[in-house]
C-alpha cells in the first residue's frame, strides 16, 4: 500500500468511551484508545525517555484534542497538555494493526 492508502476518510473522537476511530480510504476501520495514543507517543520528550511503547501510568491517557494536519497526520493533545506527538497517518494504522515499534524501527 502506498502513502496515498493512509489517509483517513473520516475522524471520530469519542472522548467519553476514550477511543478515536479512523475509517481509511482504503476501507478499513482502525480503532485506537487515548491509552494507546499515549503509549505510542514518538515526540521528542517519550524518545529521549525511551517511553515509546511502554504502559505510561499515571500520564493521561484522556485526549482533549485532535489536531488534523492535512495529508502529513495528526497531533494529540492530552489531558495534562503532552501535545508534541505528531502522528503520522501511517502511523496510526500501524498502532491500530499493533505494529507501532515496527513501524517506527523499521
Ligand atoms: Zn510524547
């Protein structure tokens, strides 16, 4: 699949039940918790820690916030303001498909 096959089709945000739900062009529908979100955070400060893929407690995992980025992917504001991830849109697909660290070390 190319680049072009990770772009969404639609966006919801249920932030009660703490899910985001991305239906891709391509058709599928991948699912994502605000806990995953979290976990999966690349931004400079989780890389630094070395936190990438490692079960954050006690951080939130409650998103206040999406912040599209056109075709690159998109920004996840969390509850105690952790904003700096940005999300590849492949990126998100490969959290949803459980295959985060592949991705990222590929
Ligand atoms: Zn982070």
């Amino acid at each position: 699949m190319n680049r072009e096959t990770f772009q969404p089709a639609q966006i919801q945000h249920r932030r009660k039940e703490g899910v985001v739900t991305i239906v891709w062009r391509h058709g599928e529908t991948s699912s994502i918790t605000g806990e995953d979100l979290r976990r999966y955070c690349a931004c400079s400060e989780c890389r630094a820690k070395e936190k990438i893929g490692l079960r954050k407690t006690g951080e939130a995992n409650d998103v206040v916030r999406l912040e599209l980025m056109g075709t690159t992917g998109m920004q996840v504001v969390f509850a105690d303001g952790h904003d700096r991830g940005i999300y590849p849109w492949e990126y998100l697909y490969r959290i949803g498909q459980d295959e985060a660290m592949e991705y990222l070390y590929a």
